[in-house]
C-alpha cells in the first residue's frame, strides 16, 4: 500500500478541528524548513539533479523550490536524515548583491525537498536564486514578485502549458517557452503520467509499472525533471500550477478510481500522489498534504491588471455520470440525461463558494480562471448520427457549468476568461451560459493549449464536429506547443504556438493562430 506523510504520535487528523489540524501540520511543516538537528552532509555526486523553481509570486516574495536527489530515479540517493540547504536570494544573476540568505532544512519525510516562502522584497522586480548543500552548488533560478496589491499595472505576458507524457515526445516545447519573454508560467495539469505507451516511443518513463506508492511517484517525476528543457523553463520563470488527472490516475474522480478500485486503497495510492506532487512543485506550506488531501486551490494577483483563480478540478467533483455498465472514468455517450443532474458538481460546494466570492469581490482589470479541462461544449455525433459528449470532461458537468457561468454573468465580474488544457489541442471558444440557444449571450472567451508532447486527439473527425457548435471559434490538434497570453488594460491577445516536430527536441517553433479579447467585450476576434 503506499505510505503517506508520517504524522507525529499520537496525532490522529480525524479528532482535530480545522484549526487545530491546520496548526498541527504547520508544526510539522516547521521541523522540515529549520536547520535545527539537520545533518552536516557531504555531496560526493550533483544532489541538484532536478534542478530549482519558482512558484506563487506575491507583491513581497515566492516560494523557491529545490530537491536533494543524486540518484533521482532510484528513491534520491540520499541518506535518511535531515540535511541543512543554505539558500541566497540577489538583486543580479551573478549573485554579487545577495540581498538575503538562510538556511531550511531537507527532510526525508519529505522526499529531502526544500520549500521556501521567501517574503520582505520589493514589489514588481526580477530576482535570482540559489541553494548550496553537502558543498555543492545549484543552478541560479530567476524570479519575480508581482506589482503591489491594487498598483496600476500596465501589461503581463505569461503561457500556459500542460499534457507533458514523456513517452509521447520530447519537450522542446520548453526549449521555446524558456527563451520567451514571460512574467509567469501557468502549468494546467497531466505534469506526469502515470501509464505508460505500447509500441515504438522517443523514449521510455523509468518503468512501464504504474507508481502506486510514494517512492514510485517519487522515481516518475524525476524521470519527467531529468529533461533539461523541462528544468530549464521552471529556472527562468516563476511557476503556478494545478493538476488533473495523470498525477494519480487516468479519469479519477475525487477517490473513485478508473479501474473501480476499492476506494480505501485508492485514497492511499492518492496520498502518495499528492505527497509526490507537493514534493516536486513550488508550492506554499498552505498546499501541505494531509493524507489523501491537498488543498491547491488559491489567487495569484499581479497588481490591479489580473488575479488568477487557480481551480482543482479532480479532488472534489461527483462521478462522471452515466458510467453504468460501462468502464470507470469517462466515456462518450448518447442521451446522458445525468449530465443535468443539478446535484453534480465538478468543483465541491466549498471551492464554487470560494470561486464566486473571490470573481464577486475581485478588483482586477481581469480575471483569468487557470483550470484544467476545457469547459466549452462539444457536441459529436455518432455513427447513427446522435449527438454524444465525452463524461470526463465539462460536458459531463453541464449542470454545474450551466450553474457556474449563470453566476458569472449575473456578478459582472470585470473581463473574465478561462484557460484549460487536457484534450491535446487547441480551441478558441465563447462561453454561454446555454451552448443550445444562439441567442444566449456570450459570457466569456476560453482558450485551451495543446499538448507539450502528448498525443493529439483525432483532427479529421473532430472538424466535422464543429458545425455543431458555432460557440468554437478555432481548433487544431495537429501540433504540440503551448499558448502565450499578453494582457493590457485595453486587451488580452492569446498566441497559439506550435512545433514543426515533437520528436524533434531542436525543432522550430510557429505561431499557428491569434486572438485578441477587448476589455468589455468578451468576444474573440482573430488577428
């Protein structure tokens, strides 16, 4: 069975109030990040072998991201005590303007992964950081923090990637990506897979097994940060990111497994996922995994011209429906009168709450929403010609899509838009509240981004469909890439930017389509 985050003795999370839990797992957070007992260490090989990153700006500070690991897929390579890591931040690269510096600690309960919420900068500047640990140095990292709470702000260039299966292709992507200039990199889900391919690959995950436990999570994402172009785009930019479904399983659903697994077993095979996820990513202390638990939804604000809603859209959503006699997960279906169902939720009461408080009471010029699906609809048809929808996705939702954009047109919350991946395409959409009645106004624009390197979804046949819905205004699954937004306060422009060859890890890169949202006018117009 996997193993989990080891609480101390005698604590049992069940009998703690929120407040007391959340108190208690801050002190075990703190044990990790103090120098105090942690070993004086010597590296006799690179313990920086999974490179450093950045994550969740702030107005005076980020998280700075680091894990010891000489031998990465083979459980680290470390010894099995806490080692001290000093870390340095500076005003240059060459670090000859250190402006300040401490020391946390590498735990092993945590994978010897080092999370550092580094605050007390200035507003709206680039800095650049470093580890040293057992003698041995770290690439120096790039970062910034965000323009002052409610600070005008005058423009914010940031991509979104997400779709990145080792197996599938090589992450040149990333090469294009690291050498952009960019304010920020939003990641939409699928960091990892967990299965792996049949047939002839560019390249093979460290086992075809599936991890189910903690070090077998552990050994995956260092297989997917030993790509330089990978570790290189997370040096050069600070990171947000949200998962989907490949950080635990294909099609989970909060703890239903795709292969109908019993439910016990599967929530520690999902604690040992979100354990693995939390260890890899630039994320805060408020994102420590407790059990099967992580709570990763949060705001990102960058002055007054933007916040980021960023969502989970796995941990709490309802079973994808009309599943009956069928595999677990999604499927395409006919006439799947469940998809209405107005119990059904994709988010959880308490994360729509959230949602709609924070777009209510938001004072941006934008509001961007960083989920991992596409939420537009899209209609096929089978071979007897009815109309069929995939059940993982939005459209096994409808309910609660229907629910949620009703709210956003009815708060007129200023210029929101939503961003996804997961389908290994990309699609330019205008969001309504009703996808059946064309006089159902438009609510907001979506854009979704293709694959770093995972398959594309069939383009043929997929372009037949769009006639039945005039809402997409753009599709193409013939390339891998990533999408590249710049936003101003008269406008947001989103580049879709595709590879020549995903096999390729030297290939070139083009810009496929563009599109540009006026503010006021959720409406897209093709440049």
């Amino acid at each position: 069975m996997p193993s989990a985050l080891q609480l101390p003795p005698g604590l049992d999370i069940g009998s703690l109030s929120r407040r007391r839990c959340l108190l208690a797992l801050s002190a075990i957070f703190a044990s990790t990040v103090t120098p105090a007992g942690a070993a004086e260490w010597k590296a006799s090989d690179d313990p920086f072998t999974l490179g450093v990153a950045s994550g969740d700006p702030s107005s005076d500070g980020f998280v700075i991201w680091t894990r010891l690991a000489p031998k990465p897929t083979q459980g680290g390579g470390m010894p099995a005590v806490p080692v001290s890591v000093e870390w340095t931040i500076a005003s240059d690269e060459g670090h000859t303007r250190i402006l300040r510096r401490g020391r946390a600690t590498a735990d092993p309960r945590l994978g010897h992964s080092v999370h550092v919420e580094v605050d007390g900068l200035d507003p709206d500047r680039w800095y650049w950081y470093r580890f040293t640990a057992g003698g041995a140095a770290s690439p120096t990292g790039r970062t910034r923090t965000c323009p002052a709470p409610g600070a005008p702000s005058a423009r914010l260039r940031f991509a979104f990637a997400s779709c990145q299966h080792y197996e599938h292709g090589l992450f040149g992507a990333y090469r294009h990506l690291a050498q952009d200039d960019l304010d920020l990199v939003l990641h939409l889900g699928d960091y990892i897979y967990e299965g792996s391919s049949a047939g002839m690959v560019p390249r093979r995950h460290e086992t075809k097994e599936e991890p189910v436990n903690l070090e077998q999570y552990r050994n995956r994402y260092a297989c997917y940060k030993s790509d330089a172009h990978l570790r290189e785009a997370h040096r050069n930019f600070p990171w947000v990111v949200t998962w989907d479904d490949h950080e635990v399983e294909n099609d989970y659903a909060a703890n239903l497994s795709q292969n109908r697994d019993d439910p016990a077993w599967f929530l520690q095979r999902r604690a040992a996922a979100y354990q693995a996820y939390y260890e890899h990513m630039p994320l805060r202390r408020a994102s420590l995994p407790r059990g099967p638990d992580l709570l990763l939804y949060r705001r990102v604000a960058f002055g007054d011209l933007a916040t980021f809603h960023v969502l989970d859209n796995r941990q709490y959503r309802s079973d994808q429906p009309c599943g009956e006699g069928r595999r677990g997960g999604g499927n395409m279906v006919p006439d799947c009168t469940d998809r209405f169902d107005p119990a059904a939720t994709l988010w959880g009461g308490n994360q729509e709450a959230w949602l709609d408080d924070g777009l209510v009471a938001s004072r941006s010029h934008w509001n961007v929403l960083a989920q991992s699906l596409m939420m537009a609809q899209l209609t096929n048809r089978n071979a007897a010609g009815r109309p069929v929808h995939w059940t993982d996705g939005w459209d096994g939702y409808a309910a609660p899509r229907a629910r949620f954009l009703s709210r956003v047109a009815a708060t007129k919350a200023s210029n929101p838009l939503t961003i996804g991946g997961d389908i290994h395409s990309f699609w330019a959409s205008e969001l309504k509240a009703d996808f059946d009645d064309p006089k159902s106004p438009v609510v907001m624009p979506e854009f979704v981004g293709t694959s770093i390197s995972s398959r594309g979804i069939p383009y043929e046949s997929t372009l037949k469909a769009l006639p039945d819905n005039p809402h997409i205004r753009y599709f193409d699954s013939r390339q891998r890439g990533y999408a590249r937004c710049e936003i101003s306060r008269a406008r947001l422009q989103a580049v879709f930017r595709g590879l020549a060859d995903a096999a390729d890890e030297q290939s070139s890169m083009r810009t496929l389509a563009s599109f540009v949202v006026e503010s006021g006018r959720p409406n897209l117009n093709r440049e």
